[in-house]
C-alpha cells in the first residue's frame, strides 16, 4: 500500500535541499507526498536550529500536529534535521507524541526508519564524515531554480554556531556528481543551479577546486544562471574571483557574510579575518566584477560588543555598499562556544541596534535601486506576485527582485524590463500599477 507523506520544511536553503533529498529517497521508496497533514500516514518537519526562535517555531508546530497522533495513533511524526540533531532525546521526552528524530546525515535509511518508528520511537543521530548522498536523487519542486548540495557540513567553528556539530564536518560531493546534479536539474527545465554548502567556496574534490567547479558548470547547456551561497571570506581565492568574472553563466553578484564591522568582534566570533581583510577582498571583487552587487549577514548584540562595535559595523555597511542584508540580533545557541559568556548589551539595546542598521541598511538599498531607474534590467521570469496574475515577478542578474507586466512571457524566460521605479525591496518595471508600491511585500521574493 502506497505511504502517505505530508513534509514541512524550515530554516535555509540547505534545509530546503535536504527536504527534497528526503522526498526523492521516499518516493523511491513508494510514498506520495500530500498537501495536508490530515491526509497522511507520516507527518515530517525538516528543522533549523541556527536560531532560538525557529527551534521555538518548530515547537509549536510539533504541539498542533500532535492531535493527528490522538486521532491517528498508527500515523508516524518525525523531526528531521538540525534541530533534531540538536536537541537528540529531548525531543522525545518534551513532545512524547514524536516517534522519530533523524539527524542530517541519516536520510538514507528514511524508510526504514519509519518502519521502526511504527513500532517504537526511534533516534538516528549519527554524524557521519563520509556521507555526501551523492547517489540519491532528489525530487525538486516546481520553478526555476534547482539547489544542488555541493559540500555538507563546516570546519569553520564560529564561535556563535552550531552548525559544526549538528551537520558535521567539511566534506564535498565528488565533481562528477555535482556535474551530473546540474545537468540533471537542465534536462528537467530548470533555469538556475543554486551551489550550496555552509561554506560553499571551500569545496574541494582532490585537485578540483571551487573555482574549477564554476569553470565546468559553465560548460553544461541549458542553464541560464549558476549562484552559489554562502562563501566564507577566508576561502575566496583569487581564482575564484577570477572564476567569477570569466564564467558567462555566473551572475556579477555575491552573498558575502560580514557579520560585524568591529575587528575585536570578528576575533571573539572566530570569523578568521580583519575588516582590512574583507575590504581588501571586496576590492577584488568589484575590480574583478564591474559593478558586482554584494549582499551579508550581519548580528548585533554579540557578547561584549560596544557602542563603538557597533558603530564600527554601521560605517562598515555605509563604506562597501550592499544591496541588501540579512541581520540578526544574537542569540546564543546551547553548544556553540559563545553560550558560555555572559550576555552583555541586554535586549532592549539590541533591539535598539538592529532598528537603526535596518533602517540604515534600507536607506543604502534603496539609493542602489534607485540608481537603477532607466536602465533595462534582464529578468528570470518565477510567475505572478500574490496581488495580481497580470504582474510577474522575477530576479534580475544582480539578484534583485524585479516586478514587471506580464504578456506572454512563461516561466523561465529570460525577460528584458525597463525600471520605471524602485523601492528598497525591489525594482519597478515600466507599466506596473502604482498600487504595487504597496504590495511589494507580498512578492514571492
């Protein structure tokens, strides 16, 4: 009898990858994925773990989907991930109803796990140093863009993560995989290949190095874009840069975590580099890459970060410019190194610094677009916004979101739109609705 699978993800594109790997793995193994969770015999959340609040979310989320277990006895809830990596048999004892907790790298045995869970809770939380899944394939949603796992876990010890010890060590998937991933993922109609890993420039195949694998990606046909997240700056090397300049299919933009503008901070946090340094790196890169668009992760309230850090980060963001930025306020995560220090710029401060960065931050972001009022921009068609079947939404080659008219563009066409306007978020094709201003928001960003 056919299993049914309902899957909730969280958390970042890795997890999205890695749900799709689990899905391909189950449908192989006979499951049919379901929209509802009080459709089906297994009920899967994919989790995060990087931040207090999604681990909370998640929480939550496993107290509502508990009561299919009340109706249901015989269905089967499972945490998959890095919070199940994370918390490991608590998860067992705070929510009795979960029956399995399977970690990152124990997604080949899914259906047998399950099997076991049908009888008794079941833990599979070995980390492995060898696993890469190279020979599953994934079963990809629906869109343009295809994530393609290159490297799995980190060796970088962040003195803020925990990534190191829920995902484990640096290993990279063999480059005749990777190429064989992206051509897959061409063969199947998707437009864009996504490379990912913790610390994705630091891939390393035997003598094929990051740089080597844009250089061969960029021969495969049927691809339009290649991206890559996220870098680390002490692994950008000049060949990379000159990967990135001289690969036709490699967009002139990149996410390059920052983190804090505060050379002492940078030291507490590990990040293995000066603010020199990184500026220096992206001197390279805009040299390298005319006009390159650069986007970072930034954290405020770190522990012993002062009002001068803090300013240090705020002339740091307004000196390289980025189009945009994920910021955070810290919070520390139970193993990593930082947990253990005492917490010092209370809450209310921090909320206080990451209102004035993103408003800083937006300010920047919107000068960039604004500048690129006038010009014609190539889009990457994904399909209508939630406001309106008639204005579609895709990213432009620097990675901003890009609102246009629709006619008869389909999805993944490359589209040539004209910027009428912008706001910080996004940029405004010619004949888009003024209403639209107003709706940016709701893009499917």
């Amino acid at each position: 009898m056919t299993r049914r699978l309902y899957l909730e993800t969280y958390g970042c594109q890795m997890n999205v990858a890695d749900s799709e790997l689990m899905l391909g793995r189950l449908k192989g193994a006979g499951y049919r994925l379901v929209d509802r969770a009080d459709e089906a015999d297994v009920i899967l959340l994919n989790t995060c773990a990087i931040r207090e609040h999604a681990e909370q979310r998640v929480y939550g989320r496993l107290g509502e989907l508990s009561r299919h277990k009340l109706r249901r006895p015989g269905v089967v809830l499972g945490v998959a991930g890095c919070m199940a990596q994370h918390l490991r048999g608590k998860l067992l004892e705070r929510v009795p109803q979960v029956d399995l907790v399977v970690g990152p790298d124990g997604y080949r045995n899914l259906p047998e796990l399950i099997e076991a869970a049908c009888e008794e809770p079941t833990l599979a939380v070995r980390l492995s140093r060898v696993e890469t899944y190279e020979d599953l394939i994934p079963a990809r949603a629906d869109g343009v863009r295809a994530w393609v796992s290159i490297m799995r876990g980190c060796d970088k010890f962040c003195s803020f993560c925990i990534v190191p010890f829920v995902r484990g060590r640096e290993r990279s998937l063999p480059i005749g995989e990777v190429i064989r991933q992206v051509e897959h993922a061409a063969a199947e109609g998707f437009r864009e290949v996504v490379f990912l890993g913790q610390t994705v420039n630091a891939y390393r195949d035997g003598d094929v190095d990051f740089a080597e694998l844009l250089e061969r990606a960029d021969r495969v046909e049927g691809i339009a874009r290649i991206r890559f997240t996220s870098p680390h700056p002490s692994d950008m090397t000049d060949r990379a840069i000159e990967a990135i300049a001289s690969c036709r299919k490699v967009p002139p933009q990149v996410h390059l975590p920052l983190q804090s503008g505060s050379d002492a901070v940078l030291e507490r946090m590990r990040r293995t580099y000066t603010m020199e340094e990184y500026e220096v790196l992206v001197e390279k890169l805009r040299r390298a890459v005319p006009g390159i668009a650069l986007s970072t992760d930034l954290i405020v309230g770190f522990p012993g970060e002062t009002e001068e850090d803090f300013s240090a980060t705020l002339r740091a963001v307004e000196r390289i410019g980025y189009e945009s930025a994920f910021i955070f306020k810290y919070s520390p995560r139970p193993g990593a190194r930082s947990a253990e220090w005492p917490e010092t710029v209370p809450d209310r401060e921090k909320t206080r610094r990451i209102t004035i960065l993103i408003d800083r931050q937006k300010a920047i972001s919107l000068r960039k677009n604004q500048a690129d009022v006038g010009s014609t921009v190539e889009v990457l068609a994904e399909g209508p916004t939630k406001r309106s079947d008639m204005e579609w939404f895709g990213k432009s080659m620097h990675f901003k979101t890009v609102v246009f008219p629709h006619r008869e563009e389909r999805v993944g066409d490359l589209v040539s739109v004209r910027v009428a306007a912008a706001t910080p978020h996004a940029l405004l094709g010619e004949g888009v609705r003024s209403a639209a201003f107003a709706a940016l928001e709701d893009v499917h960003a």
